[in-house]
C-alpha cells in the first residue's frame, strides 16, 4: 500500500500550486488536503511524474494541515510516517518563512508514535533551527549501470552516444534523468546563453535571471554551473582558455542572488554602473566611498522630499527555561518584551549618533513589536519606521531592531548567556511621492 500511495498511516505532502484560495483557514486547509489528493492520484497513475512547477510550495496551510493530522491515531500499524517532499519549498523565497517556523514545534517533539521525514535535493536551503532538529540521512547515488539501465528499458533510450550523454548528465540521480527526458541538454543550453550574454553586458545577463520563475532561479542556475564547471574542466584538460568561462560562473551567481530576491532588481541599473572589469563584468558603486577610497556621508541635498518606510526583523533564541521566564513575566529586571519595544524605539530615534554615515532624520513614526515564539524558542522584534525626507529609514529600523534584540539579551543573559541573535534583516523598503 505503500508504494501505490495508498498506506492510511503514510501521510504524504508535496509542493502544490494551488489554482483557489480560500477565505478562511478552513477553507485553505480544505484546499489543501484535496489538492494533495489529486496529487497522489495523478502519481498512482502516473509514477514517473516530474519535478514540482516552479510556483509549487508548501505553504502555512499545508503545515497547518500537517499539524491537524499529527493527532490521529494509526489506522493500520503502530506508527504514522509524515514525508514532506521537497522540504526546501516550505521557504519559497526569502523573507517568507512562515511555513517553516510554523513546523520546527512538531520536528522538536513530534508525537512518539509518529515519524516525520523530510526530502531535499537542497538541504542547505532549509532554515537553520530546522537542520538543527533533524537527523541529515544522505542516499548515496545510483550506480552509472542502474541509470543506463532504467534508461534503455523504461525511457527506450537505444542511442549510445544519447544514453551515454543522459547517464553522464544524471550523476546517479533517476529523477535528474526524468527532469532532462524531452529537455536533454537545457543545462549546456543555459551555460551557452550565458556565455552570449556575459559578452553583451550586464542588462542581457540580468535578463536571464529575472526570466527564471523562483524555483527555477535555483534549480535552472545550478544546472548553468554544472555545465559550466564541465566546460571548465574540459578546457583546462585540454591548455584552452578559462578565464571568460570562470568570469561567467562569477556573473552567474550574482544573477542567482538577483533572481532569488536577494536584490532589487530596480536597482540593477544604478547599482551596477561604471566601467567594466575583468573582461566584462561590471564594478560595483558604493555612494559612501568617494573616488580616492575614502568614506563619505551622501549628499542627499537634490532628491526630492518623498515619504520613506522600513521594516526589518530578527529573532532571538534561547532555551526552553529561559523562554519560560520571559513569558511568565518572571524576570529579574523586569517586562522583557516592553523594555526591548521602548529600547528599540529609543534607538531609531538616535541612529545618526550609531552609525557614523547616516544622515539625521526626523521620524514620525516608530513601531517596535516584540513577541514570543515558542517554535524558537525566543523572541522576535519586528520594527517599522516612517519618515518625510530625502533619504531612506532602512538603517533606522535594522537599528531598533538589533538594539531590541541586544535588550532582550541584557535582561534575560543570567539565565542563558547562551542565546544567539540571528536573521536580522530588512523586511521592506518603500518609497512614494509626497502627495501620493
């Protein structure tokens, strides 16, 4: 029962794109559970199905799902299994981890007669309080016989020189080699328009990355850099010239970050200036360093008078007794959460003062939210700021955050000197006309 999908006590998720959304949480877990059962339809029909679509995760509503099912008892055995496919799209991109955060109570103590497992071609891509709470069990590769075989009798790949192309390609993996099966060769195909754009300039290279939807950003590069690590290695062997192909790999893991969000791409144009280096690849500005080297303070004196907003957040963790204190109110020195939300107001207020390149700024608003997270466990400081002016409020609010953060730390350290501060990181950053 297992194999056809069918086992009651076997509970399978896989990254869904769901067409509907639902009104209610209800309603998105109802969606859910029948997309997944579609799913498992399609494959008992289907075995040999593809990779997710691009689009495709799992989403808060899924591990909600999950969670639900969690208290069932087993139907059949002793035990029920959860396997949580391509675990590395509980985060679809960074900034929205909430599926995953949502799941680390369960990983931590899941019920004793339940079992969670979770699959990833990409492991470094989970969250670390994840890896942290599970047992990494890496499957060793098929043998280059195995492929070739599944090759000739389930693809009826006869070619030698296509099943020895295929088997090479697939690197022991079956469903690498179902990914390529109609698409043979897209990896070398991304390498060579890579190399064709590397050449054109920046705009061609960046193009290609925003023509990625977000799971392809990830896996389609990592394809371009196999193929061009393979490039690399044939020319090297053979005395040819490494250097263009070593610049593209370079220009096309800044593309990655760029198509996995990492930065904006509406300031490609403007980040990316300057004469070219390095046989093409374009230099970097930064505006607080001048001509000579030297640090500056940015003359903001010609932009406009806009209305400026921020978010940024971060977390804090600690152990299980410490996070008890602090959420009965118990401390020592005090309210942690309150005195963090005054501290870190306090210290947007006084940035300039912090952080030596940064203009002073009036502000009109300041939000800091601390809150308990038990799936930590710890506290995490959410801060947003608003201002008038002619420069940004990103530092303002990335201050009130790690000065909150740092508080938290201070109040609470005779428990756990252990705590780590981590993920602080700038949510959003806004800008609109001043009479928008």
């Amino acid at each position: 029962m297992v194999v056809t999908l069918q086992h009651p006590d076997v509970h399978w998720f896989v990254p869904l794109e769901l067409t509907k959304k639902g009104a209610d949480a209800d309603k998105q877990l109802d969606l859910v559970a029948e997309g997944l059962a579609e799913e498992m339809a399609a494959r008992r029909e289907q075995p040999m199905y593809q990779a997710p679509g691009g689009l495709a995760s799992h989403g808060i509503a899924a591990v909600r799902l999950l969670l639900r099912r969690l208290s069932l008892t087993p139907a059949v055995g002793n035990r029920k299994v959860f396997i949580v496919g391509d675990a590395e799209r509980l985060i679809p991109q960074r900034g929205m981890e909430d599926a995953a955060n949502a799941l680390l109570k369960a990983l931590e103590e899941p019920p004793a007669d339940t079992i969670i497992v979770l699959t990833a071609s990409d492991p470094e891509a989970l969250l670390p309080t994840i890896l942290s709470r599970v047992v990494r069990v890496r499957v060793a590769r098929n043998a280059d016989s195995v492929v070739t075989e599944f090759a000739q009798q389930v693809l009826g790949i006869t070619s030698k020189t296509q099943l020895a192309e295929r088997v090479s390609s697939a690197e022991g993996c079956i469903g690498r080699l179902l990914a390529t099966e109609g698409d043979s060769g897209a990896g070398s195909r991304r390498a060579g328009d890579l190399l064709e754009a590397s050449g054109k300039g920046g705009a061609a290279l960046y193009a290609l990355a925003l023509s990625q939807m977000p799971f392809q950003a990830r896996g389609g590069f990592t394809d371009m850099l196999d193929a061009l690590a393979g490039r690399l290695r044939a020319q090297a062997k053979t005395g040819g010239e490494t250097q263009k192909l070593v610049e593209a790999i370079a220009q096309v893991m800044d593309a990655r970050e760029l198509a996995q969000g990492n930065v904006n791409p509406q300031l490609v144009t403007a980040v990316f200036g300057g004469g070219p280096r390095g046989g093409g690849r374009e230099r970097m500005k930064l505006s607080h360093v001048d001509q000579a080297g030297r640090a500056r303070m940015v003359d903001v004196g010609d932009k406009p008078i806009s209305v400026r907003t921020a978010v940024a957040a971060g977390a804090i963790r600690m152990s299980s007794d410490a996070f008890q204190l602090v959420a009965d109110q118990t401390v020592a020195k005090g309210d942690v959460l309150a005195v963090s939300e005054v501290a870190g107001t306090l210290a947007a207020k006084r940035t300039a003062e912090l952080i030596p390149l940064c203009h002073p700024l009036g502000l009109d608003h300041v939000e800091v939210e601390a809150s308990l997270d038990a799936s930590l466990p710890g506290v995490r400081i959410r801060a947003a700021v608003k201002a008038v002016g002619r420069t940004g409020v990103e530092m303002e609010a990335l201050t009130a955050v790690s000065v909150a953060l740092l508080t938290v730390y201070d109040m609470v350290k005779a428990a756990d000197a252990a705590m780590v501060i981590a993920d602080v990181h700038l949510v959003e950053k806004k800008k609109a006309p001043l009479d928008a």
